[in-house]
C-alpha cells in the first residue's frame, strides 16, 4: 500500500545527515526567519493602518495594538531561542497547565456578558486562559504522536481524541463556542498530518455526522442555535440577529473593487457596522479597500502559511513536523473562520481575524507560535 498523504508530509523532509555540510547564516545564528518574520511585520503595519480608520481614528486603541504587537514581536524573538526539544518536553507540563487554568475559570472565572471565560489577576489584569489551549493542544498531540513511529496506531488515536476532547469540552462549557471548535481542530491537524488512513478519517467523518445533532440538542445555548438559523435566513430578524450579517454584506459589497478610500467608509464610520474594529474588521477594510484590499491581504496570508508549511517540511523531527504544520493549518482556520463569518457563509461566532482585529492576547498568542515555528526552523 502506498503512504496517505498526509504520511508523505512527514517524510519528504531531508534527513539529518544532508546538513552537515551546510554552514548556519546570520538570521540562523539568530534564529530568526527572514521570510516569515517579514510576513508578519507587513501584517502588522497593515492591521494598525487599518485599525486606526476602523475604531474611529482611535489613537489610544490604535497605540494599545502596537505595544501589543511589540510585546508579540520580543515573544517571538525570545521563544525562538529555544530549542524544539525542549518544547516537546515541556509539552505535557504546559498542556496540564492549561487544564488546571480551564478548570479555575469554571470556578472563580469572571463573568461577562454571559460568559465565563476570564481570570482576574491582581496587579496584571484579565487573563483568557482558552488562548493557552491554542498552543498547548497541537504540542501536546505532537508530543504525544511523536513518541512512536507514524502512522499512529488505532490505541494512539483513540487516546489523542480524548486529551482532545476534555479540554474542547470545558472551554465550550463557559460558553466559547468558537474558541473551543478552533482548539478542536488544532489537534485534529495534527492527527491529520501524522498519516492517518482514509478509513479511520471516514470513520470519523461518520461519527461526527452522528454527534452533530445530538451537540445541536443538548451541547449548544439558544444563542447559538439562533446564530446558526440567522446564517440561513438573516433577513427573517433584519433588526435584531440578522443586523450584523447584513450591515458586513453591506460593507463588503460597497466597497466594489477599488473602495472607497481611506478613511472614507460610511458603514464603519456612520457605527452601522457593529464591531468594525474586532471581529467585522475586515468588513470595514472591504469597504475602503475594496476588493484590491482584500487580495492583497489574502496573499499575505498565504505567505505566512506557506512559508509555515515550508518550515515544517524542512524540520528534521517528527515533532517540529506536527506542530509546524498545525500551526500553519490553524492560522488558516482562523482566517477562514472569520472571513466566513463576516461574508455570510458561517454563523457568528466571535472569532477575531489574525493581526487585523484589535486584542491583544491573540496577537501575542500567535506571535509565540511563530516563534516556535521559527525554533523549528533555525535549530537544526
């Protein structure tokens, strides 16, 4: 039988002896990856442009964003330093951490607008623990596949899904709806790449297809049922549940294909739009970009994922292959997900759109994983 896949992933890198010969250049030397670490400084000049005419020409907002980019940037820079193989060992630790932290919102979590998703640390401020899981679960799964040789086996999957699923669980418990279906999929990634046969991928397939109703009935609140039928029928509540869809859809389509200028959107600006500068920015962006705007932005990704994906198939372990290209998976998600949200194509579900949407805890979330991405890279 010939190799999945995903299996071929793993084996098209070069082995270790082919680099001996190979001399480190300065931004090795630095660990730093010349290509991505562009990549993403270009993403973050465009995201504060963008953020400054989005929040109103907030200048305390758009400042806020930059010192989170910077904090970003110096954690990238430093987590870079480190080796892989100490990542895979502390793999475990950290993803037990984030359990414990799960498990202490569930019980002296801050509550807001119905949630219960916040930590109040005295002296530091509000702590989302669920941004850990975003890291914590693909290297846990790595961790846990690269033990053995791959393909894993049936035991092997069987146990992933379940550290899988307990943390999916809790963070959908509070409620989180979109954060937990993101950590979902960061570790199915990496089962996904570690050469799973067609099969057992068929296999699960089915079982979601029974799971899903059954999380329909007796997982998921009202409002998030309601956030699913207003992706079918927006126009059934235009002025209650179907107004965000409708006014994004609105924004996007005016922009046509050169935009209307900079600083010059009316659906942002005239507050039609509702968080234009979180989780519907990219419709404020549409709207004065128009659809120029929106390929250049689309190719930016595509080069941080593809230059993601390159790193991986480079790395000369199992472990820096799993976590690399999950990463680059990941991040795909994550813009997927919130352009489909925003354009009409996938319900509501809150989540923001990587170096584009004001927050600081993603942004400094991502920039840690480039810089393991980069760890991977640059140790050799």
């Amino acid at each position: 039988m010939s190799p999945s896949p995903q299996y071929k992933f793993l084996r098209q890198a070069p082995r270790d002896g082919l680099s001996t010969a190979m001399q480190p250049s300065r931004w090795q030397q630095l660990h730093i990856d010349p290509w991505l670490c562009l990549f993403l400084l270009l993403n973050a000049l465009l995201g504060l442009t963008v953020l400054y005419s989005a929040s109103a020409q907030d200048v305390g907002l758009v400042s806020k964003q930059a010192m989170s980019f910077g904090i970003g940037f110096l954690v990238m820079f430093g987590l870079a330093q480190i080796p892989p193989k100490v990542y895979q060992a502390f793999s475990p630790y950290f993803y037990l951490f984030g359990l414990f932290s799960l498990v202490a919102v569930m019980v002296f979590g801050e509550v807001r607008m119905g949630a219960q998703r916040w930590i109040d640390i005295p002296g530091f401020g509000s702590v989302q623990p669920s941004e850990f899981m975003k890291i914590g679960m693909p290297m846990m799964i790595a961790w846990f596949l690269a033990r053995k040789p791959l393909p894993p086996s049936f035991s092997q999957v069987v146990l992933s899904l379940m550290l899988i699923g307990i943390p999916f669980l809790l963070i959908a418990e509070q409620p989180d709806l979109g954060t937990s279906l993101l950590v979902l999929a960061s570790g199915i990634f990496v089962l996904f790449l570690s050469g799973l046969s067609w099969r057992m991928i068929g296999a699960a397939a089915a079982c979601a297809a029974i799971v899903i109703p059954i999380a329909w009935e007796f997982l998921l609140h009202d409002y998030q049922r309601q956030r699913v039928l207003t992706l079918l029928d927006p126009e059934a509540d235009a002025l209650g549940t179907g107004w965000n869809i409708i006014q994004s859809k609105t924004a996007i389509g005016s922009g046509g294909f050169s935009g209307k200028g900079f600083l010059e959107g009316t659906q942002s600006h005239l507050h039609f739009l509702p968080e234009g500068h979180t989780d519907f920015i990219i419709a404020a962006y549409s709207e004065e970009f128009g659809l120029i705007g929106v390929l250049i932005l689309v190719i930016l990704y595509f080069a941080i994922i593809f230059r993601t994906f390159q790193i991986g198939l480079q790395s000369f372990h199992n472990y820096g292959r799993l976590v690399a290209g999950a990463f680059g998976l990941s991040f795909f998600v994550y813009v997927f997900v919130n352009a489909g949200m925003v354009s009409g194509i996938l319900p509501v579900v809150g989540v923001p759109l990587p170096f584009m949407s004001y927050g600081g805890t993603a942004i400094i979330t991502l920039m840690a994983t480039f810089g393991l991405v980069m760890s991977i890279h640059t140790h050799r």
